[in-house]
C-alpha cells in the first residue's frame, strides 16, 4: 500500500496550482497543507470546495527560506520562545528544537489546526514540516496529543528517533498510525535524476504501510525567487517531481507493479474513527 502524498502546499501560488494539477491527474493522492504561509488562503479555498480530495496539514514550525518568511498563527507572546527577532519562526530546526518551549509548541500546533477548521477544510491528517514538531520527545507528544484532540491520524514512524522513547511507545495505542516506510529523495538521488528514483521506489515497493513525499511545484520565477540560494528542494528540484508524478510512466508504473493507492482519509475513517 502506498500513500503518494505532495507537501508544502500553501507555500506559494506555483506551489499550489502544481498540486493541484497532480491530485487532479493523479497518481497523486494525499497532499498537506503548511497553515502559516502566505499562499494558504488559497489553497484552503481549494480544499473547502473539493472535500473529496485528501488534504492534511503540514504542521509548520520553521521558516527556512532565505528572503520569504512566515511566522505562528498564534498571538507571538504566547508562542514567544518560536519566534527570532523578527516576528518570524527560527530558520532551521535544530534551532527551532534547542529553543522551543514544548507548551508553545502545542498552542501553536493546535492553532494552526483550528484555523485550518475555521476555514472548512475537512482535515485528514497531520504531518510536520522538516520533522520540526517530531524534533525532541516532549514536541512529538504535543504532536501526537493534537492529534488526538481533534481525532486525527498523525504520521509517524519508527526512524523518527524520538519514537524510541518511552514515554511516547506508551502513549501510542491501537488506532494509531505508524508507517512501516516513509520515502523521500534526497540531494544524491536529485543529482542521479528523479525519475531514476522514483522509478526505482515504484519497481521495488515493499509490502506494508508506505508513504512517499514529494514536492509539486513549477520551475517559474516566483519558485526561483523563493528558494534562491537553495538548490535542495529548490524550484528545479518542484518540477522534476511534477514531471515525473504527471507522466504516463509513473502512472503505468503504479499500475504494472500493482501499487494499491490508500489515503490518510481511508485511514482516519476506518481506524482513528472507527467505532
């Protein structure tokens, strides 16, 4: 079973017209939603009028960027040690995690599935962007205990080094999620070509519960501008995982090694939920 999930929508316009255009043409089938940036009041006016797709929220605690920025949804005092100088949150995580108090995390992390909420998004899911809300123990179990408060799954798996714990080996139970393999490349398979990848992890899928990350977006001027400086995950980097996953031969591929596509919607429904 294979979830192909696309991040980072609501980062930018190209960001989202790109995801778009995969969930739509498929295979595609997941996408998650980052609630702080600045492109998200478009994308959750998508989500509010498509509640077929399978849209979660990509939990966001860190602004990476070298020129574009964002910051909590929270009132900044009350999420004061998450945020530089500027107003905006910390650049990289090992930041966010040194500096982070784990009660801000968790007001943050659960406003941003609030206003998500407010704007009629049926959620599916939560994950967290670049690992910074799974970055120590205590920020995992705010995580996993937002979740839980809004009946949610959220993506987990045992890589996560925190997973270890154990304090969060007791707080997981039955019903929640944990991928057997969650896949993403890396700089070394972007430099060997993204369809040689992707074709590879299609080809030798192994059983269980996976969940592969990609990244839609076009190679326009607005990408440029956003991850200048910043060729990993950079604007090339967008368009070579959109021309892989909107080609014929991802589609065949999914199709002849008979991939059965699941979404964090059947599994919120028919696990979290379940009665």
């Amino acid at each position: 079973m294979l979830i192909i999930h696309a991040d980072d929508l609501g980062m930018s316009n190209s960001e989202n017209r790109a995801s778009i255009e995969g969930l739509e043409m498929g295979p595609v089938n997941s996408a998650s939603i980052m609630v702080p940036c600045p492109w998200f009041p478009e994308i959750a006016s998508y989500a509010k009028t498509h509640q077929h797709v399978d849209f979660g929220l990509h939990l966001t605690l860190n602004s990476e960027w070298k020129n574009y920025k964002w910051g909590p949804v929270s009132a900044k005092d009350s999420v004061a040690t998450l945020v530089n100088s500027q107003g905006y949150f910390f650049d990289n995580v090992p930041e966010v995690v040194q500096k982070g108090d784990p009660d801000h995390v968790e007001i943050e992390l659960r406003n941003q599935v609030l206003k998500a909420k407010k704007e009629g998004i049926d959620i599916t899911h939560l994950d967290a962007h670049m690992g910074a809300a799974m970055g120590s123990v205590d920020f995992l179990a705010a995580y996993i205990k937002v979740g839980r408060e809004f009946n949610l799954p959220v993506l987990l798996d045992d890589a996560i080094p925190a997973m270890a714990d154990t304090k969060i080996q007791e707080m997981l139970g039955p019903k929640d999620i944990v991928m057997d393999r969650t896949m993403s490349a890396n700089p070394t398979n972007f430099a060997n070509g993204m369809d040689v990848f992707y074709t590879s992890i299609l080809n030798e899928l192994e059983p269980g519960l996976n969940c592969l990350l990609i990244h839609l977006a076009y190679d326009d001027v607005e990408m440029r501008a956003i991850t200048v400086d910043h060729p990993d995950w950079g604007a090339a980097w967008r368009q070579a995982d959109f021309d892989f996953f909107n080609s014929k031969e991802a589609k065949k591929l999914v199709e002849d090694n008979n991939i059965v596509l699941v979404t964090w919607k059947m599994l919120r429904d028919k696990i979290v939920r379940a009665d």
